[in-house]
C-alpha cells in the first residue's frame, strides 16, 4: 500500500487549488485504486471541479453522466450515511447495458466499472467522490469502504469551508510578507486562543461584533452562549495529535457603532506551519456591505505615535519582524497596528495607507 493520507493534507487543500485539484489522485492512492474524483452538484447545474480522471473526458461527459446509473443514486438520502458501493443498488448487468457505460467508459477505453461513492453536503448543494476500479478488478471491498468512512468527517468539513471560501472569491490568503489578504475577515490563534496575526476586516470585527472579546493577553475567545463552543473549535483544531476543523454560526447583530453586522460563519483552519495554530476564516453572504463598512474613512484621521512609527517603517520597506524588533513589539501588535492605519484611512492595502497619509500630510 502507498503512504497514507494526513487529515492535515485533506483540511490544507481547502486552502490550497493545486492541493486542491490532486487531492482525488492521492485518495485513490491512499485507496490503491486507479481512480478517484470529486463532484460537486449545484442545484440545476452538474459541475465537476476536480477529478483524478484520465485526459480521456470529452465534452459528452456531463451528458452521460445525468444517464449515468450511479449518479442516480445520488440524492439526499444518502447524504452522511457513509460510503456505498454502486452494486447496493445496480447490478453489474445493468451498469454494462448503459449509455455511460458502453459510450463513454468504453469508447474511452477508461478503467471504470465498479464504483464506490460518498454523498455529503453544503450550503451549496451536494458533494460527491467517487472511486472505480476497472472492469477485472472486482468489487470493492469491506475494508476499502471502512477506510474511506475514516475519511469521511475530514473531506466533509474540508468541502464546506472550501466551499464558502469559494463563495467569498477567497483565493490567497497570505500576502508576499506574510500578512493575511482582506478579502474576508481572518486572523490566526495560537493553542491557547492568542492573536497571532490578522488583516484588516478581522480587526474591524473584533471592535464591532459584540460577541467578540479581544484580552488584555492578547487572548481572542466570544462572549455569551457560544464561548464555550468557539473554544473548544480553537482546542479541536489545535490539538497536538489531530487537529479538526470546523464551523461556528453567528446570528446577525448590531455593533458596537450601532450597525448592523450580517450574520457570519466562521470556519476553523488548523495550520501546521509554525506550530499548533488555527486560521480563523468569517464568511458571509453580505460581504459588500461589511467590507463597505469596515472601509469608510473616518472624517478626520488621527494617527497615533505607534500607528505612524509602523506605517513608516514598512514605507522604508522593513519587515514587519524587523519593525517589531526595533519598536520592541510582537509582529501581532505590529499587524494590530497596521489595520488600524488601514481602517482609519480607508485603505485595503499597506501600499494604499502610505498614499493616502502622504497625501493628508499624516507622515
């Protein structure tokens, strides 16, 4: 058998397209099959996004595959009951008679015939994969589908945050310095719960989510009911020996300022790089108007004396651990101080808060 796949791998590829995209390749490895692929079925659209298939596939392939047997079985009964193998529900000979069959697997001399499938969910409609083996090969076996039932829990939490990353057009999340993108607010916690960095939106809601509770010690946990979940998300994707993601639903609230803030999802991430640490991703379906709010420009900016130090030392082109060491403060501070700068001066980008404090004669 090949090496095995890590739970890390599975969550690092909803981060991750290349990852991402090889992902079915290394299950059907992990599996020793020939084939692998993922599905996924938008209501009134059938869109394969990622599949471990040969270069074979035609553009008759979605055709076939709304006639194919297995994807019949496809529906919301089979939605977190596990892995199944096609033969629970067509015989052979029936699959053999197919039009999928006999014009697509057979004229395209592909090494599918038995199947073995895995039915989850997303805000977005279902998710599939999919496993063949060729024709000789024989069914598959007991031990195959416990093996990919242990994977089950790991690629259904990768495919609903990817997911709504995917909805939010997240694509890089990290800066060339390190810092972290602003398409969504996000912001990476340490084991313990300690701020390690974060952009600017992430900051805007620490100030204005009234759940929020950013310490003393640097320490982000939630107020409320949801504090003992919020937690125990950072503790299970933190864990030393298997780090779990996972996501947590906020309602929608008004602020600190009196607005109101859309309702969230915040997705958990464990990040090996580094240490034990987890990316903390708040999705949601009004991002326009969070991102248009967090933007505003305050009527007259006012920079502190740390905020101009900051902004300074990266217009010299310092890095933000050189800048640290120099303010004696952690890079945490120096991002805490960098969307601050951001914030106030209605700017997305370190490069855009320069301009613009050059330009109101802040500097």
């Amino acid at each position: 058998m090949n090496e095995k796949l890590t739970h890390h791998e599975i969550y690092d590829a909803a981060l991750d397209n290349e990852l991402f995209e090889t992902l079915p390749r290394q299950l059907a490895r992990d599996m020793d099959v020939p084939s692998a692929m993922f599905f996924w079925l938008h209501p009134g659209d059938l869109q394969e996004v990622s599949a471990g298939t040969q270069p074979e596939t035609n553009d008759d392939y979605a055709e076939f595959m709304r006639r194919d047997p297995w994807m019949a079985q496809v529906n919301d009964e089979r939605i977190g009951t596990g892995a199944f193998r096609l033969t629970q529900f067509v015989s052979p000979e029936t699959f053999q008679k197919s039009l999928m069959y006999n014009e697509f697997i057979v004229k395209n001399r592909l090494e599918r015939f038995w199947c073995l499938g895995l039915v989850q969910d997303t805000r977005d409609g279902r998710v599939v994969t999919a496993f063949h083996k060729g024709k000789h090969a024989g069914d598959f076996s007991d031990d195959e589908m416990a093996l990919l039932n242990r994977r089950q829990s790991d690629l259904g939490r990768m495919h609903a945050i990817r997911r709504e990353l995917i909805r939010n057009r997240v694509r890089d999340i990290a800066a060339a310095d390190g810092s972290l993108n602003g398409e969504v607010p996000m912001f990476e916690l340490d084991h313990e719960g300690r701020l390690l960095r974060l952009n600017g939106l992430a900051d805007f809601l620490l100030r204005q989510h009234p759940n929020f509770i950013f310490r003393n010690d640097q320490v982000v946990t939630l107020s409320g009911p949801m504090a003992a979940q919020f937690q125990a998300d950072v503790g299970l994707a933190t864990d030393a020996t298997y780090g779990r993601a996972n996501t947590l639903d906020l309602p929608q609230v008004r602020g600190a300022d009196g607005r109101i803030l859309p309702g969230m999802r915040v997705n958990f991430l464990p990040q090996t790089n580094g240490g034990r640490h987890v990316l903390v991703i708040a999705t949601t379906e009004e991002l326009p108007a969070l991102k248009a709010a967090a933007y505003a420009p305050e009527e007259k900016a006012v920079l502190t004396a740390r905020e101009a130090e900051v902004l300074r030392g990266l217009m010299k082109g310092q890095r933000r651990d050189q800048l640290a060491f120099d303010l004696d403060i952690s890079v945490a501070t120096v991002d805490l101080h960098s969307s601050n700068v951001r914030r106030k001066l209605g700017a997305r980008t370190m490069l855009e808060a320069v301009a613009r404090a050059l330009k109101g004669g802040l500097l």
